[in-house]
C-alpha cells in the first residue's frame, strides 16, 4: 500500500483535512477529515510503500493497546483511507 501522494493535508481552523478534487472534470470536491491517530500514520507512513504489520507497529508504539487492538484499529483505518482514495 501506499499513501496517494497527489493529496496533501491542510489544517484549516484547528482541523486536518485532506481535500480532494474531482477527476473527471465535474465541479465535485470531497473533504476529508483526519483526527489525531489517523494523521499520526498518514505522516509516518507517507512516501513509502507500507503493509498493515508497519501501521500496527506504529499504533502500538504510539499508544497504549496490545496487538489485537491495534490491528483492528489499523485494518479500518487502511479500509477507510482506501475507500476515500488516500491509499492507493
């Protein structure tokens, strides 16, 4: 996996946002929102090619939660940030 590197995060009034404009042309633009975990992974994770054991790692680095927990933190942020195409 890896992090689009096409879309930038911007702090706009204290928030994290990723903002995203359509493709194809049509006047569509999608904000997307990032709290302080998922901005935590998008920045270590940013640039490189990564799996699911690297973003469990950091989540387990960072805070205080067992494997478990923190896999299962981490498999829905990746599903998240990849149904909002900031994982490729």
């Amino acid at each position: 996996m890896i992090i689009n590197d096409k879309l930038k995060v911007r702090t706009v009034a204290g928030e994290n946002i990723v903002i995203m404009q359509s493709s194809d042309g049509s006047d569509m633009t999608r904000v997307v929102a990032l709290n302080e975990s998922a901005l935590l992974l998008y920045n270590r994770l940013s640039g490189r090619n990564f799996e699911i054991d690297e973003v469990i790692q950091v989540l387990i680095g960072e805070y205080e939660v067992d494997e478990a927990e923190a896999r299962k933190d981490a498999v829905a942020w990746v599903d998240e940030m990849k149904k909002n195409g900031l994982i490729l």
